[in-house]
C-alpha cells in the first residue's frame, strides 16, 4: 500500500468522518470518489479487491470516527456503561442506564451477525462503483420516504420533545457575564446532560423488540451506498421515535457496531497492509476523528428542528450524477 499518500490518507479521512456521520454512506463515498477522480485513485483505492488494502485502511478509520462519536456522548456512555455492569451485577433491569444497555447489545446483535457472515460477499459484489451510485440514490428515496411518511406517533412525538425542551431551565445566561465564561460553559454542559438523561427515559419506554427492530435496519449499511445512521433513523422514526432521540439512538447504536468493524481491521494495517503507510493512516485517523466529532455535534443541534430532506436530496443528485458519469466516461 505504499501509494497511499498524505492528501489521499486526510481526503479519504475526512470523507470517512464526515459522510458516516451525515446519512450520506461513508462506504458508498470512499467507493465512488476513487473512481471518479480516476487515475491511481481508481487503481489502487478499490474495495472489491480482494484483500484490498485501501478496504482495510477505511474500515481502520472507523476506530476513528468511533472515538469522535464516544468523544460527544462520553458521558451517556459511562452511564450505559454503568447499567450495562450494574444490570449483570444485580441481576436486574430497573434503570433507564440499565434498560438503555440492553437495548443497544440486542440491537447490535442482527448486524453483528450479518456483518461477519456477509460483508465479504456484499463487498465483492455491491463494492462497485456503478452499483454504489444505484444505492445512493435508493438511500436518498429512503430518507425522503422516511420524512414524507413520518408516522402521527413520530410527529406527536416531536412537539412532546419540543415542550420538554421548552420547560427546561435556562441555563446559559452566567456566560454572558464578564469573566463568567467557565460558568456559563458549564451550565450548558448541564443543560445537556439533562435532556440526555430525558432523551433516554423516552427511549426506555420502548420494548427490546421495537429496539432490535430498528436495530437491524443497519444490515442495509453492508450495502455501499446505505447509510447506516441513516436507514436507521428512519425505522427508529417510524417505530415512533421523534426526529431527535431516533437520530441519538442511531448514533448511539453506530458506535460499537463502527468500532468492531475498525478493530477487527487493525491486524491488517499492523501487518503488511500497513508497512511504509502507517504515519499517513495516523493522519487520516486524526482528521477523520476530529470530522465525525464536529459532524455529531453539529447535527444533534441540527435534528432539533430540521429534517432528512437535504441529505435525501443530496444522495439522489450525487447518485444519479456520479452513475451518469461513470456510464459515459
């Protein structure tokens, strides 16, 4: 793999971190990319290959973007964490934390069992760019399909959201003070905190089945083009769950299912894969870190208020254009 040069490591980085995060499917990205840019990109960046080298460097980056996503909900995480090891302990099941555990080890199961029976079948078969570009555009109905036919549970379940928010204190007044500004940062993070620990009281009520239902809508993502956070915000969506804690439970439910899938690489990029490359991997796990931290922050506020309709509508420009392309070039 000794192509692989810094700009490629930080580009195919950032389109990691960010593309995983923004319901646009990261692996449809860093499979259509290479073959539209063309030259060595398309050469040497191909995930059909067998044992392709540049498969195991983008899955490698998952590790990555894992802890850009843990890095934003560190603090949920040591609770579900907490009730994860309490619930073994006591041999019990009574707190949100502990319910909110199981629900993500039963949610993740499905994938779990379809990625390690099939993701190498899926990638030497869909990994294609022209087909990638088809589930780009089959992502992008599916995400408009999800907010044209939101159920009257998921929309009641958002004005309910909206007026929780509105009868939580304000916190944020102390950092307008002249050197209050700790304060105020604080008082955020608290504000925060809070409506997390809302947030996953309305996930808990919620059975194991509905989780693991919307759960497996992530075995779509084995398909280069499917969004992961996407298909499955969607069917979080139309079990019922508001705009935001299905876009928190996907995100939630991404996190170990991305960080299995870079760990399980890593002896790839230790051995041969990696020799001569690994300080442009270090690069491109940096950016695409720091990529998929920013991307969460910014779209837990964005899902507040706004809708999928952009990223549909993106995914059916970029799909159609990038197969068009690839048909006449």
């Amino acid at each position: 793999m000794t192509h692989l040069t810094y700009a490629e490591a930080i580009i195919v980085g950032l389109i990691q971190g960010t593309t995983e995060m923004f319901h646009v499917s990261s692996l449809g990205h860093n499979v259509l990319i290479p073959a539209l840019v063309g030259g060595n990109w398309a050469k040497d960046l191909n995930v059909s290959k067998a044992e392709s080298p540049y498969l195991a460097f983008i899955v490698g980056l998952h590790v990555a973007t894992a802890i850009g996503i843990t890095t934003y909900f560190w603090r949920d995480w040591v609770r579900i964490i907490g009730g994860f090891f309490s619930s073994i302990f006591r041999w019990e099941v009574k707190t949100p934390d502990q319910k909110l555990a199981w629900m993500i080890v039963l949610a993740t199961i499905p994938v779990g069992l379809v990625g390690l029976a099939a993701e190498h079948p899926f990638r030497l078969i869909f990994g294609v760019p022209k087909i990638a570009a088809v589930f780009l555009v089959v992502n992008g109905i599916i995400l408009y399909a999800g907010e044209r036919f939101r159920t009257s549970k998921s929309r009641e379940a958002d004005e309910r959201v909206a007026k929780e928010r509105e009868q939580e204190p304000v916190l944020v007044g102390a950092g307008r003070v002249g050197g209050a500004h700790s304060s105020g940062q604080r008082a955020i993070r608290q504000q925060e905190i809070a409506s997390a620990l809302h947030a996953d009281r309305r996930l808990t009520s919620f059975s194991y089945w509905q989780a693991i239902i919307i759960g497996s809508a992530q075995i779509l993502a084995l398909l280069a083009g499917i969004s992961r956070d996407g298909v499955t915000m969607v069917a979080g969506m139309f079990r019922g769950l508001s705009r935001e804690d299905a876009a928190r439970f996907a995100f939630l439910l991404a996190t170990p299912v991305i960080l299995a899938a870079g760990v399980l690489k890593i002896p790839d990029l230790l051995g041969p894969l990696g020799n001569g490359v690994r300080p442009q991997i270090l690069a491109g796990s940096i950016v695409s870190g720091v990529a998929a931290y920013l991307s969460v922050r910014f779209l837990m506020k964005y899902f507040q208020t706004k809708t999928l309709t952009p990223f549909a509508i993106y995914c059916l420009v970029f799909g159609v254009g990038a197969f068009v392309y690839l048909s006449v070039k």
